[in-house]
C-alpha cells in the first residue's frame, strides 16, 4: 500500500535527484537512430547480444555490439553527438522485437567479453 510506496520512492530519490542535475528536463525524449552494418536476421534462439556503451577519455562515446561474445558492429559517437557522461548509468534499453520474435531477456551484471572493453 502507501508505506510500499514511500519505501520505493525514497529508495529511488537521490538517483532521480542526480538524475535532473546532470540532464535538464527536456519536454520531449531524444532519439537518434543511426547507420549499422549489422544486421540481426540470423539471429536464432539462444544467441546473446550484448551492448556495451562507454565514455572515451577525449569526449564522446564508443557503442559496440556483441553477438554470443564475439563483437559485430561498433559506433564511435563525437562529442556532440553523446550524452553527458555522468548521464550514462541512466541510459535505458530499448529493444524492437520483430519476424518470429516473441520475448527477450534482459541480463544484468553480465561481464562484457575482453574485446569489448
């Protein structure tokens, strides 16, 4: 009831706190879809796709893609293009499920392969 509920936002306040200092409210949501050169149609059940999305110590961002281990595609954002880097553990996946596609797991705390990093 009402306690869960105040357990809950206190628990999420200061995140949500930091959250509004390192990104001003904006009235719509940004997004930016961009060229791959990886396609998903061979995808088969069981196969792990991870996303590694990171801050480069010069400005902007680096994303690279995993496929079962073995990275698949890479961006390279410049600095204009990337969030803020104290706004990066707050990004949110998003994932489009078409064709035969029913349901998705999402994994956290997974180790990201050594070439990824």
């Amino acid at each position: 009831g009402l306690e869960a509920c105040e357990t809950a936002f206190n628990s999420v306040k200061e995140n949500v706190e930091n959250l509004q200092l390192a990104m001003p409210h904006k009235t719509k949501s940004e997004v930016r879809e961009i060229d791959s050169f990886w396609t998903n149609e061979g995808l088969t059940l069981g196969d792990r796709i991870g996303v590694l999305f990171r801050p480069k110590a010069t400005g902007g961002a680096k994303m690279r893609i995993a496929l079962n281990g073995v990275v698949v595609a890479q961006h390279d954002f410049m600095v204009k293009d990337s969030p803020p880097a104290d706004t990066f553990c707050y990004l949110t996946p998003v994932v489009r499920l078409s064709g035969t596609g029913k349901s998705v797991r999402i994994l956290r705390d997974c180790k990201p392969p050594a070439e990824m990093l």
